[in-house]
C-alpha cells in the first residue's frame, strides 16, 4: 500500500502544498512506514460495524436565529497580511 | 519567597487569602523564577509579564474586597493553541507566528473571570502534533528532571513549567496522549476530560473528534480545581455536552474500598519497559490492599489503536488546517504566483515537516477511491475500540495502566525515527479514541525520571478518576520528592 513518488505529487496538489521531488522523496519514508502500518486494519472483520465520527453522539445542534456577538470587521482583518477598504486582498484572480 | 512557588494552587491560595503574600509579590516572584529559569527549560514561547502585573493587580484588588477563589491571584500559563484576546498565539508554528487573537477561548475566559493571572504561553509540538516538543518551530523544551532528556509531547511546555514552578498550573490539550504523556514524563498531574466536557471554542483545532482541554498540576486536587473552573457546556461549541458539571473536588475521598479497578493486559505489553509496568504494578498492588478490587481486563482493540489513530487524527487535520490559506491571517509567501500558488508556497513554507506529512496522510486517506480503505475501515476499528470499552466497563469502575511506555526519552533520539516517536502514544490514544477521561498520576520513578500512572474512566466519569488518582497519591507521598527536579538542582 505504499504509496508512489506520483501519488505523494498528487496529493501534495490537492492539499495545496508546493513540495519538489527532493522534499516528497524525504517525506515517503516516514509515510510509508504508517502506510505499512495500517495493514493491520485490513485483516479485522468490520464489515458489519458502524462507523463511529465521534465518541458521544452528536446530534445537529439548533440555536435561535438570532443575532449573537460577533467580530468587528477591524479586528477580523487586523491579522491579515493585506487588507484595503475593509476587505482581504489576495492576489489577483481574474485576468484583466 | 520560592519556597511558595513550589507550593500548590490549594496551598498558594491560602497564604493569598490569609495575607502572608500579596498577588503582586507572588507575580512578581514567579516572574523573577522564569527569568533565571527559563534558559534552562525554555517552557514558553511567549512570557507575559507586563499582562501578569496588570492581572495580579486586579486580582489584589479582589482579594483585598474581601473576594475568596480558588484561582484568585494564583499565576498559571497557558498553551500556545488556546487563543487569548491580544496576547499572540502561535500553535508553535511559522505559519502563526505573528497571529493576535481577536477574541478569547472560552477556557481562557473563564479563567480570566476567576481571577488567575496569566504569565505566558507555553511550547507545544506544532499544531500539537509530535511527542516531544520537539517539533516546536521555535525551539525545544527541556525536561526539568534531566535536561538532556525531552519533556513530552505535545504539551511539553505545559506539564515543564509546573514541574519547574514556572507556574503553579497550566492548561494543555490532548489529542492522543498530549496533556497525559508529558504530566508523566514530568512528573505532574495531568487530566484529559471526557470528550465534551470542556468548551474547544477557541483551542486551534487539530483533529476535532478528539481534541479536549485539560489541566497540568502538582496535586489532583488542584486538577480537580482547575476541571471546575472550565469544564460545562458552552454554546460557541456544539459538542460541549449539556450536563451538570458536579463539583469536581467532591471527588477528593481518600478511601477506595470496593472501588474495581482493571488492569488491561494489553496495556502493559506493547513495548512497555519492564520497570515502568513493575512501577505501575506496584501502584495497583498498593491500591489494592487499601480495599480496590482489582481484576485483569483486556482490551484487544488497543493494539489496533495506533493505526486507527494515525487514519483519523491526519485526515481531520488535513481539514482543520485548510484554513491556513495566506489570506485571513498568518504568514503569506509567493503573492507574485497568484492566488493559488501563493497558497501553495505559503502552506509548505510556512509548516513544518511532521505537520506536512500528516497533512498528506490525511488528504491521501480522504482522497477519491481510498476512503473506504482506509478512513471508514478507521471508524468502523474505532467503533469496536469502544464496544470494547464499553464492555469492560460494565466489569469494573476504573482502568489503570502506565501513562508512557517509557519514561522520558533524549532529545533527538527518536526524532528521526517515523514509528518510534509515535509509539510514546500508544496507551494515552485509545481513551481519545473512545472518548474517555484519563488522568496521569506520579508513580514512582524508574532511572530517575518520573512514571506516571494512568487512570481511565467511563464516559464523563471524572469523579471516579480523579478519586482513584486522589487515593493513590496519598498512598504514594512523593509531593516532596517532586518538589525538586533534578535537572534543576545546583
């Protein structure tokens, strides 16, 4: 169940991570010894099992629809690495 | 004047009440203490000195109207993933360097409420993943018993500076052994609740099915202070639980007759060090002809644990910690490659390598054809994890075991090795897994170092556990012998 120098590429891609080969050959040893690992899961017999989320059930939780507190919108952009006019800027999106 | 810091937050608590010291004079010592100790230890990431004078005057000002309190006036510290309005939080990481929360977790605000004062923020794996502490992207900690040796992980910072009277309590978070683990390596007390117990809102999530908040101590009864002061159901967190928190230090009984104690075989296999189960055994011996009935258990999901672990915990971290985007807060590289490569460049620069590759772990479990294999096979392994519990609880009322299978390792020798690193987890995960509220005790001590014994309780039955550890460090009496941690002395 190792996984390829083309899977860590992939993956790498969806979890928006640039990585070279270099650093994605490094991280395969320390993956794939877990992936060795995980063997062991597929010899037990689960099949009829529930799956479990979470420890205790959690159930949806509603509240009233009403106004709670919230951010001012300074604070909320105070950590931002660029911010203009009250709004996050980030680098441009659509071509001109 | 430090002869009071090494005293406990029930004991503190009476000399600011009876006068004999102010909560400035206090504040003040502590700080002086962290100045001279803290080259050696290097606990915290962020000391708050000016925040703690300014909390010790209001405190002051409370006591002197008369106020009476646990936490009034006491100096603890927090670790770096809880939020604290205005004062950075880091989660140990490059990506959060410069973060300043807008807001308070709400345990930060509940404590502030009770009057504590706050002297900093504490080192911690980062993202609270890893073992050791040393997976800090500021700098490691040091274990005040040997400073050659680590801490534990990931509240390593946490369960240090108590140990070091840095503090005379901190708050840690436990995902899969990470407040327990170092309590043992450190020789405090540690408590991971019942999973919705204690508010998250506001503790940087790592893997949400199992993160809890808990309190690092001297005594259980200070844990046990510490738990009433944050445990209840909070309405910012959905899955903080609707019960009525008891008062915790009701469960302080020195008297365990008929209490049934199990020992789960499998908990001290699995590479645990002979001494270390000789310690633990001992302990349960001891509790035994005291009036604990004590029987063998067995857990054999326990062994699956690790794997199923390392399945979940990833793939919700992969989740959680898409929100490291370079936009909203944080670090940001590589704007000149636009919106999604500086994303990309911002993420792999701005985490560090133990973070990356749970990262990938998780994205690869979740991915497109593999979720079967491996995430749900996880879930449904956990499922029967807690069956498992489930069923030996309905034999007897606590579980006890070693805490680590090791006491406290050096820096950099396990660093490099990807299985034996996480191995330190392997008794502490399967109560994240389950749920479950498990506290470490002071044991005894093998080579020197401390061991911890842990206890393990059903699902928000911290009263028992907190009784069994209770029972036990009276039995033990090693208070003193912790007093003074031999990495720190001459």
């Amino acid at each position: 169940m190792a996984l390829t120098l083309e899977q860590m590429r992939h993956t790498a891609k969806l979890a928006r991570l640039e990585l070279s080969d270099e650093q994605l050959t490094e991280l395969m040893r320390p993956i794939n010894a877990l992936m060795e690992h995980f063997e062991r899961l597929q010899a037990l017999p689960l099949d009829e099992v529930e799956p479990t989320s979470h420890s205790i059930p959690v159930f949806n939780a509603f509240r009233e629809d009403v106004v709670g507190e919230t951010l001012r919108r300074e604070d909320a952009l105070a950590n931002a690495p660029d911010a203009r006019d009250g709004l996050f800027i980030v680098p441009r999106i659509v071509e001109e | 004047m430090k002869e009071l810091l090494t005293l406990s937050v029930a004991e503190i608590n009476q000399k600011l009440h009876a006068r004999e010291v102010s909560a400035v004079e206090l504040t003040e010592a502590v700080l002086t203490h962290i100045s001279e100790t803290e080259p050696k230890v290097q606990a915290f990431i962020t000391p708050t000195p000016e925040l703690a004078l300014e909390m010790a005057r209001q405190a002051q000002a409370r006591l002197d109207a008369g106020e009476r309190a646990p936490l009034l006036g006491v100096p603890i510290a927090l670790k770096d993933n809880l939020c604290t309005r205005g004062v950075r939080t880091t989660c140990a990481s490059r990506i959060l360097h410069n973060f300043i929360p807008p807001y308070d977790a709400t345990v930060v605000r509940r404590l502030r409420e009770t009057g504590a004062v706050f002297v900093g923020k504490l080192n911690m794996d980062e993202f609270a993943m890893g073992s050791s502490t040393e997976f800090s992207a500021f700098h490691p900690t040091r274990n005040p018993w040997d400073l050659a040796r680590v801490p534990g992980g990931s509240s390593g910072g946490s369960a240090a500076a108590v140990a070091a009277h840095m503090a005379f309590a901190t708050l840690g978070s436990d995902t899969g052994g990470s407040i327990r683990q170092p309590a043992s390596f450190c020789g405090v007390v540690g408590l991971k609740p019942t999973y919705g117990r204690v508010s998250r809102y506001g503790l940087v999530a790592y893997a949400s099915s199992l993160d809890q908040i808990g309190p690092l101590t001297k005594t259980v009864e200070d844990c046990a202070t510490l738990l009433n002061a944050i445990a209840g159901k909070d309405p910012h967190d959905a899955t903080s639980v609707d019960l009525p928190a008891p008062d915790f230090r009701e469960a302080l009984v020195d008297d365990i007759k008929g209490i049934r104690l199990g020992a789960p075989k499998e908990f001290f296999g699995q590479g645990v060090q002979p001494e270390v189960a000789e310690t633990v055994r001992k302990a349960i011996g001891l509790l035994e002809s005291v009036g604990a009935e004590v029987q063998e258990v067995s857990l054999p999901m326990a062994e699956q644990s690790l794997a199923i672990y390392y399945i979940l915990a990833p793939a919700e971290c992969s989740s959680n910690l898409a929100r490291y985007d370079g936009v909203r807060y944080g670090l940001r590289v590589g704007a000149e490659k636009g919106h999604i490569g500086m994303m990309e460049a911002t993420r792999a620069e701005g985490f560090g390598k133990e973070v990356i590759q749970r990262i990938i772990i998780g994205t690869y479990a979740l991915s497109s054809g593999y979720y079967d294999a491996f995430y749900l096979k996880a879930q449904k392994g956990r499922t029967l994890l807690r069956q498992q519990f489930d069923a030996v609880f309905q034999q007897v009322d606590a579980l006890v075991c070693p805490t680590a299978p090791t006491p406290a390792f050096k820096l950099g020798e396990l660093v490099d090795d990807p299985l034996a690193m996480k191995l330190a987890d392997v008794l502490t995960i399967p109560v994240n897994l389950a749920g479950l509220p498990g506290l470490s005790v002071p044991c005894g001590f093998v080579n020197g170092l401390p061991v911890g014994l842990q206890i393990i309780g059903k699902p928000f039955d911290e009263m028992t556990v907190l009784r069994v550890g209770y029972v036990w460090e009276q039995l033990a009496c090693l208070r003193d012998e912790l007093r003074t941690p031999t990495g720190l002395q001459a």
